[in-house]
C-alpha cells in the first residue's frame, strides 16, 4: 500500500511538472528555434536570390548592350572594307554610284564636271527663252490690237511648261526604275496621248471659264481657249518624248524637265500668236467668229 502511493505520488508529480511553464518554456523555444532554423535559411537564400536578382538585372543589359553593339560595328566595318564602288553606264562624266545595299545607292560625280555640265546647259537654255521676245516683237500690232491676249500670256505659257514638265519626270522616274522599257515604252507613249487630249480639254474648259469671269469679248476668248487647249496637248507630248530622245542620243535624260520649261515657252508664244492671227485677224476667223456671236 505504501509503494502504491509513493507511485500515484510520483505520478502526479511528474504530471504537474510537465503541465507547469517552467517545463514547456524550454520546449517551446527549442521548438521554435527549429522552425526558425528551418525557415532562416529560406529568408537568408531569398534575400540573396533577390540581391543578386537586382545587380544581374542592372548589369545584365549592359553587358548585352555592349556585345550588341560591338557585333554591330564588327559588321559595319567588314562592309565598310568589303564594299566597293561601282561605275554605272548609265551616267555619264565620270559619275560614280556608290552602293550602301541593294535599295541604297548615291550618285557621285566631282564638282567642277557636275557645275560645268549643268551651267552649260543653262546658258543654252537662256539664251534660246530669249527667242520668245522676238517673236512678240514681231507681232506687236496683233497684241496691241487684242491686249486681253497679253494679260493671259502668262497663264498659257504657264501651263505649257507645267503640263509638259509632269510629263517628262514620269518619264525620267520610269528610266530611272526600269520601269520604262523598249518593250513598253510604244504602250506608255500610247497612253500619255490620250493623256495629253484628256488634259487639254479640261485645262481649255477652264481657260475659257477664267476669261469669261473677266468679262473678256468672245473672240480673245475663243483665241485663248484654242491657244490653250494646242499648248497644254504638245507640251505633253514633247514633254514625254523629250527624255527618250536625249537617252537615246547620249545626253542625261534629266536635262529634260529645265528644257521642257523653255520649249514651252517659246512654243507658247508661238502657238499664242498663230491661233490668234487666225481667229482674230483673218477672212476665216471673222466668219467663224460672227457665226457664232450670230
């Protein structure tokens, strides 16, 4: 009976013991010490992850910029050392077309040929423009008489040398593309005619509405719209035959668009003076003008 109850006794003991704080204290930290140990090198890897994270994510681009752009300029000097400048047979003076690639080439040629050529060319073409002063010289009783030709003068040579300069840089762009062949060019030159009726009669409809707003007389009126409608329908013409012509006898089709200018000019007055001689100063043109008038 004794060592029964010095059992129970013990039991109990050891019962309040493990219940009490003074016991669970140290479990309690041991055990948090283990999940903290357990957890600590989680955080102390993240924070390190994430630190390294960071410089690599700052470093890393500029490391690639770097190879980047040195692969670039290792690039740019072998074509730089491998390119090489071609001659072009379809220039001529000594031009050179250098090539950067396939879509990119510039056309090079020295200064004192580029200026020479160009200033040749201009001094012919200002001394030829000068032949249009002659020509209204000489028909000076016809402008004196009919001075509304004179106020549209400058609106029918103008639109010669408009029309006829649109003509011939299609033409010049087409040489220039290889779009404008031999095979094609009859087709295109077929076209630009029925192009160039098109345009005359819509350029002379309104000519004709121009001189009716001032109020000019009907027979400078006729004179102007017919002058306007031959010098709108030959400018094109020319201006689309022109190029071909000078490729085809050896000289820079682009010296067209100045040349068209002054052809026009010319060919303006001229066209100006013959259609108004005949509707105004004329048997023919008289008759034609009172069957009209009525």
């Amino acid at each position: 009976m004794p060592l029964l109850a010095k059992r129970f006794c013990t039991f109990l003991f050891l019962s309040a013991l493990w219940h009490s704080s003074c016991f669970h204290a140290p479990l309690r930290s041991s055990s948090n010490l283990r999940r903290s140990m357990s957890t600590a090198p989680v955080r102390r890897s993240s924070r390190f992850a994430t630190s390294v994270g960071d410089g690599a994510g700052d470093a890393a681009p500029t490391v690639n910029n770097l190879m980047k752009e040195n692969r670039e300029l290792k690039a740019q000097l072998a074509a730089a050392l491998m390119r090489k400048p071609k001659m072009s047979e379809e220039y001529e003076g000594g031009e050179t077309l250098y090539c950067e690639s396939d879509d990119e080439c510039v056309v090079d040629s020295p200064y004192e040929d580029s200026t020479r050529d160009r200033g040749k060319w201009l001094v012919g073409l200002l001394v030829l423009q000068s032949c249009s002063s002659f020509i209204l010289s000489a028909n000076e009783a016809l402008l004196q008489k009919h001075p509304a030709i004179i106020y549209f003068l400058t609106m029918l040579v103008g639109a010669g040398g408009n029309a006829g300069n649109q003509a011939s840089v299609r033409v010049i762009r087409g040489l220039a593309l290889g779009t404008l062949t031999p095979k094609n060019q009859n087709a295109f030159l077929r076209k630009e005619l029925a192009t160039s009726c098109t345009l005359a009669v819509l350029l002379s409809t309104a000519g004709f509405i121009r001189a009716m707003l001032f109020k000019v007389p009907l027979p400078e009126t006729l004179a102007i719209t017919l002058s306007l409608f031959s010098i709108v329908f030959f400018s094109i013409i020319f201006g689309a035959t022109l190029p071909l012509l000078l490729k085809s006898l050896g000289v820079d089709p682009a010296h067209s668009s100045t040349s068209i200018q002054v052809i026009m000019d010319i060919l303006g007055v001229v066209l100006t003076v013959v259609v108004s001689t005949l509707f105004l100063d004329s048997p023919f043109g008289e008759a034609v003008v009172y069957r009209l008038v009525g």
